[in-house]
C-alpha cells in the first residue's frame, strides 16, 4: 500500500511543477469488484492527512447509481460520501447508465451534498453518455463493460438508446452537469454530427417540456393530465365517427363499435386531486384507449403510469411462458405512447406480492389515490383484496374502475329463489344487467 501511494504521491509532485497545475484534474478510480488496500477512498483519506505534498491538480472521482441490487448501491453511496468528506474532491463523475429513475435519485442526492456539504470545497458534476450508434449499441450487447448496466430499451435499437440518452442530456442540463462522451468518444464527422443532433433535440426538448421535478411523473401537471384524457377521449370519438362514415357508405344502419362516452367528472374533493395519483396498469388493459382508470385519474394534478409484475401471482390462467413476449411488446408500445404525453411508465419487478410493490411506490411516490381496472379473475380478486388492504393501511384511496367488460359480473343482484348461484346462459344476465343497471357506457 506505502509504495503504491508513493507513487500517486511523485506523480501529483510532478503534475504540480507543469504550467498551470490547477488546471489539472487527476481522477481516482478503482473499479469494480473488490477493493485492494490503496482504493479511491483510502488514497483520498491518506492525501487528506498528507502534509509534506502541495496538492495543486483538481481531484475528481466517479460514482455510479445503476447497480442494481440494492446492497451494492447502498455501497456505493456510502463510499461517495466518505469521499466527499475528505474535502478533496473537485469534481464527480457520474457512470453510464440506462435507469432514467435512479440518474435523478443520484442527481438529487448530489446537488443537497453540493448544499449541505460541512467542507470548504464545492465538487462540480459531470456526467457521461455513450452516442447511442449501431456500432456502440451491438458492442455493449454482446461485450458489454463491467459496471455499465443498461436496459432492453437502450439495447434494442437507436430510436430506444436515443430516447435515453436524450432524456439523460436533459436530466444534466436541469442540474447544470457537464456532460463528457465516452469511449469510443467522438471521431469522425459522422459522430460529430450525431453529437450535434442530440444538443439540437436536447434544447429542443427542454423548450416544449421544461423542468421537471420526477423523470415522466412530476411534469405531468393537471393540465397535462387533462390534455391526455381528452386527446385519448378525442381519438376514440374520431374513430367512432370513422365507423359511422363507412357504415353510411355501405348502407348500413349503425356503427357495430361501441360508442365511447365523455369523461365523468371526478366527484373528489379538490384536496386530493391535488395529489400524485398512481394510475396500475395490468396485463388485461396495457393500452390507453377506454381505459377508464386512466381517465378518471387525469384529474389529479399528478400522475405516475406503473406496471407491477409478480411472477408468482399469474396462478394458473395468468401471463406465462410465450405470452410474457407479448405482454413485454404491449408495454414497450404503452411506455411509447404515454412519452407522448411527457409521461413514463415505471415497472416493477418483484419475488413479493405486488402489494408490497405498490406500497413502496406509494411511499416514493406520496401518492394519495390509486387507480386501477378490475380484471373479473380469480388470481385478480386475490391480489385486488390485498391491494384494498394495503392501502387502507397507509391511508392512501384505492379506487377501482371497470373498463373490461360491459357490466361488472358482481354488480346485478340475483332474483330470490334463484338456484344454482350463477346464471347459466348469456341472456338472463344481460337483460337482468340492463334492467338493474341500464345501457353500458
């Protein structure tokens, strides 16, 4: 450890007799894996402690907040901070990465060390991209670098990585971040251009879409939110009227798709629909169309879109096997459509019960109402109740909405004397829907 440091010792005393030493900056890395004796933050600590060294040269080190287990990036931040607090450090340089949520976490945490730090110093932020190219894109897919952790959607196409890469831009812009391109960098004109291209949309972005608070949540105002709402309702009835137009054309009487209604006016106080609504998404309704969750949670000023997904609640009758492919397509063409309305969809993962899910992301998100369209199945009564009961734990509204079928099966009431405990056949039901509940929406 003594002649390792020794020899970071010689070359900070040669970096300080160049022209302008301060303009300088040494970088402190040392990977990922295990830590030697002489890491970036013992080297830090010691040079701290070092008296006999004039330190000229700017220190930087790097962070990286895409690990994803959890114990790894509690790690990691901890490991920032002792660095931070050693009041060496001029700069840090944020890893790569395709989590949009945990770069804004990282974002946020550094700029309150930035505020609250007890050393003289202030650290500037730096943060990288990779130029989302063929070439770099195939390259992680297949040889990916240890420590860069990057998502099906960066991994799958350009038009996927620009997306990330555009938002990450914009992300460091809010915060006031440089921004450095690494390897394989910028070499050629081709890449210059591309480079300039991604400036040009970034600027352009944050013109139409402004600051934001949450990446896809927080600028989802109540206006926003409306916006959507009556676009998706505005959609629908272009494509009734479609219908009507071509049944006139063919001589026939009436459209055969159902008519979709205008949007209900909320019946909440205003207090709450002035807090975050959560709006679930499940693998019977991934779509924005008459979906009557989503529409009823417009109202609220703020809206965060979530998928859950708990491999051991499918059961029987659930998404398994081949139709996990297809529900994976209908989520990524949701997250495409929601970006539309500056919105992004969060998904979840988990061992435990989605309920545990959905509680930490009312937590995360102090979500005061939660939304979501009944799916009339066994497995979905199961994990609806612990939904209910959750919530009504940490206090936050559930409301559940039908947009599946016509009529809501446990809605109509039997006849008294009725035997069976069920219908039997189609028309009994209907008619006895439409006696007891009217027309369908």
């Amino acid at each position: 450890m003594d002649g390792a440091f020794l020899q970071l010792k010689d070359y900070i005393g040669n970096m300080n007799e160049l022209n302008n030493p301060n303009n300088i900056e040494i970088l402190l890395i040392t990977g990922s894996g295990p830590k030697g004796k002489l890491c970036s933050l013992t080297a830090l600590q010691r040079l701290q402690q070092e008296t006999s060294i004039e330190i000229s040269p700017s220190i930087a080190v790097a962070f990286n907040p895409f690990f994803p287990g959890k114990q790894d990036y509690e790690d990691e931040k901890l490991r920032l901070e002792e660095k931070l607090a050693t009041g060496m450090v001029s700069k840090v340089y944020i890893q790569f990465g395709a989590d949009l949520e945990r770069l804004q976490s990282a974002l946020r945490m550094l700029t309150t060390l930035q505020s609250t730090s007890s050393t003289s110093k202030r650290f500037e932020i730096c943060g990288s991209i990779f130029l989302p190219t063929k070439v770099l894109i195939a390259q992680q897919k297949f040889r990916p670098w240890n420590g860069v952790f990057l998502n099906d959607e960066f991994l799958s196409s350009e038009d996927g990585a620009r997306r990330i890469v555009l938002q990450m831009m914009r992300l460091y812009k809010e915060y006031s971040c440089e921004i450095l391109i690494e390897a394989p960098g910028v070499r050629s004109e081709k890449d210059w251009g591309v480079l300039e291209a991604l400036l040009k949309e970034r600027d352009d972005l944050l013109s139409t879409v402004g600051n934001s608070d949450d990446v896809g949540a927080a600028e989802s105002k109540k206006d926003k939110n409306e916006k959507l709402a009556e676009k998706v309702y505005a959609a629908e009835s272009r494509i009734n009227r479609d219908d009507d137009d071509d049944d006139e054309t063919n001589g026939s009487t009436a459209s055969k798709r159902r008519k979709t209604l205008p949007i209900e006016p909320s019946k909440l106080p205003s207090k709450i629909l002035n807090e975050t609504a959560i709006v679930l998404f499940h693998s019977h309704d991934v779509r924005l169309h008459d979906n009557v969750a989503l529409q009823m949670a417009s109202h609220h000023k703020h809206v965060v879109p979530v998928f859950l997904w708990s491999k051991k609640e499918q059961g029987t009758w659930g998404v398994r096997g081949c139709l996990e492919v297809v529900l994976k397509n209908a989520l990524s063409n949701l997250d495409k459509k929601l970006k539309q309305y500056d919105l992004k969809l969060v998904c979840r993962e988990g061992d435990e019960d989605s309920s545990t899910m959905l509680r930490e992301i009312c937590t995360e998100c102090n979500a005061g109402a939660v939304y979501w369209n009944k799916e009339h199945t066994t497995e979905s009564r199961i994990r609806e109740e612990k939904y209910r009961a959750v919530l009504q734990e940490i206090d936050v509204l559930g409301m559940e909405c039908q947009s599946s079928l016509l009529y809501d099966p446990s809605s109509p009431s039997l006849a008294a004397g009725f035997h069976g405990g069920h219908w039997g056949t189609l028309m009994p039901f209907k008619r006895t829907c439409e006696k007891q509940l009217g027309m369908p929406r």
